[in-house]
C-alpha cells in the first residue's frame, strides 16, 4: 500500500510539473506557431498554388519556373559560393584565435573585448563603417591612391564578395570563439598533462586531445556558421540596395523583389528550398555528430 501510494504521490507531482511547464511554454510556443510554423505552413501551401487569393493546385510547376529562372539560379549559386567560403574561413579563423585566447596573455582582455564587440553594435553601424571603408572614396581606396595603386569599386565588382565575406566574418567571429573558449576550457587538462609526461609535442597535442575533444563543438559551430551564412541579407541590402552587383545577388535579394512585385508563388517556393537546403544540411551534421558520439563511446 505505501509504495502504490507513493508510486500514486509522484505520478501526481509530475503531472503537476508538467502542467507548470506548459503554462510557462505556452507564451513561447504560441508566439513561434503565430510567427513562425502557422506562416511557413502557409507559405509550403501558397508554393503549390497559381495565386495566393483563391488559387488552383499546380503541383511543382512554380518550382520549375523556379529552377528555370537564371535570376533565381544565380541567386543560388552566388549564396552557396559565400557560404562554402566564409564557412569555412570563420571557422579557422574562430578556432586559432579561441586557442591564442585560451592562452596566458598579457592583453587577453583587450582581444576578448574586440572580437566580442562586433555582436553588440547593431547592423547599421558596421555597414556604414564598411561603406566608408570601400566606398569609391572611401578608406581604402585613398590608401590605394596614396600607394599609386589604382582605386577599385569595391562593391559594383567581382571583390564585392570578398567584401561581403570580410563583413560575415568580422560580425560573427567572436560568437564562434565565445563557443570554442568555452569547448577548450571544459578539456580536462590532466589529458595534457600525460601526453607531456609521454612526450607529446604541440601539433600531436592539438590533433589527439584538443581537435578530438572539441568535435562537438565543432558541430554546434558549424551549423551555427552556415545558418547565420543564409542571413547575410541585412549587411548585403543595406550596402548595395535591391539589385546589387550580380556577384553578390543572393538568394534573399531574389526572394524580396519577388515580394515586393507581389509574386507570393515564387517566394515561397524559393523560402521553401532554402528551408529545405537548411533542413538537410543540419539532419546531415546531427547524423554525422551522433555517430561520432557512438564512436567516442
């Protein structure tokens, strides 16, 4: 009797509990299904219909359109040629500079605080010092000029992807080195401390203990770096306007005009993709992340 009355008690706490925890997930919850899952719901719906306001099922032929589009084609192209670059770039880069930060340095702090500060200015402000920067007569050129190099439109040509990557890369590295540090500094250090007993030199050290160790984080940072890739659109629209320069036309560009003429069907059907690429890329990390754990095991 004592332990069906107890097994009873606890069902019930716990179905208190869960209780609370709707109640205090339902504003959340709420707020992402009216935002978020009840618009793309819409959105995947509007995709396969000829018109948003009483439209036919066409099946996949605003999605063939799509894909016969060269504005759209290029749009894809251009924003998977600056996520397969900065990708990659910031997360070397974020990953040397966590390692020197995790360090005994003198300025530590001043490097902490520089790379960290980027997350905290809004947009803005860093694509108005960017186009002072790279401006026709901005920073740069002047520099250039001084050098008796010839000056460059940076962003109406091909360099304005290298601009666009430069700009990701300041704004989002110091979030990554946030998640590395914080990676780094949960290796226990007596790993270290025996593969110097053993002998162990640095690059060893860095492959066998740090790289292996730090896999999960890798995993996190990587998503993390790609989903942010797909919403460069602010620092793009806000240094070159609607129609930039074909090199740096993105997959967001495209979707805006297409809102901004009123085709509801092309747009959600390009959000749709881009969703979908998204969706893919992250089953595929998680697979991958899952299998590694197994293999750590």
């Amino acid at each position: 009797m004592v332990g069906k009355w107890d097994q009873g008690k606890i069902c019930k706490l716990l179905r208190h509990d869960w209780t609370m925890a709707v109640l205090f997930l339902a504003p959340s919850l709420l707020g992402f299904a009216i935002f978020y899952l009840i618009p793309f719901v819409m959105g995947l719906f509007y995709s396969f219909q000829d018109s948003a306001v009483g439209g036919s099922f066409v099946g996949f032929d605003n999605y063939n359109e799509l894909f016969n589009s060269g504005s759209f084609r290029k749009a894809a192209a251009n924003t998977f040629l600056f996520t397969g670059i900065s990708v990659p770039l910031i997360i070397v880069l974020s990953l040397l500079f966590a390692i020197l930060l995790n360090q005994k340095l003198f300025i530590q702090n001043w490097l902490q605080t520089a790379f960290v500060l980027p997350l905290v200015v809004p947009v803005a402000s860093i694509v108005m010092m960017w186009q002072i920067m790279f401006d026709w007569n901005g920073t740069v050129n002047v520099w250039m000029q001084s050098m008796h190099i010839e000056r460059i439109d940076w962003m109406k040509s091909d360099w304005s992807m290298g601009v666009l990557v430069a700009v990701y890369t300041w704004k989002n590295i110091g979030y990554n080195i946030i998640l590395f540090l914080a990676g780094l500094q949960s290796i226990p250090k007596d790993y270290y401390e025996t593969a110097d007993l053993e002998g162990a030199g640095r690059f060893h050290k860095l492959i066998h203990i740090t790289l292996v160790y730090l896999t999960p984080t890798m995993f996190f940072v990587i998503l993390m770096s790609i989903i942010n890739s797909f919403k460069v659109f602010r620092e793009t629209y806000l240094i070159a306007g609607d129609y930039p320069h074909d090199r740096i036309y993105m997959l967001q560009h495209y979707m805006n005009n297409m809102f901004l003429s009123l085709n509801i069907q092309k747009l959600t059907a390009a959000a749709t993709l881009m969703v979908g690429f998204i969706l893919i890329s992250v089953t595929i990390m998680l697979s991958i992340e899952r299998r590694f754990r197994q293999f750590m095991d």
